[in-house]
C-alpha cells in the first residue's frame, strides 16, 4: 500500500500523561495526505490478516496497523 505525504507546516509537541513534554523537530515529521492507493488484491489481504478478529479502526492507518501491512511512503509532487 502506498501514502503520499507533505512535509509538516505545523508546530507539533510530545504529550505524555497530559502534560508536554517537548516540541518535536517538523524536519523529522510528514503529514499523511491522500489519496491512499490500493490495489484490490492488496485491500484484500488486509482484510484477510484481520480474519474473524473484531478490530476498531478510524482510519486507514488503523487498518494497516491492525493487519500488520507495511506502508510506502511517497513525496506528494
């Protein structure tokens, strides 16, 4: 599966119980934008890997978590 991403604009801040605990580098971070792009064969096999177990999922990067797909990361032109 592929994702295309945007280097980050936004300043972005490590939270650990509530409370923060450093401002993260954006040099180091990208935002995932769409589109995702699947091939059929490979949304099939996510689904597949995820069998009968029930999984909560809000986004596609959940699904791929959840069905231990790897992700390729792309530079949005």
């Amino acid at each position: 599966m592929e994702v295309f991403t945007v280097p980050m604009s936004d300043t972005v801040k490590e939270v650990v119980a509530g409370k923060v605990r450093r401002t993260v580098l954006r040099e180091t971070l990208v935002q995932v934008v769409g589109p995702w792009i699947f091939d059929r064969e490979a949304l099939a096999d996510a689904l597949t890997r995820l069998g009968d177990e029930e999984t909560e999922t809000a986004d596609m990067i959940g699904l791929c978590q959840a069905a231990h797909v790897r992700v390729r990361v792309l530079a949005a032109r």
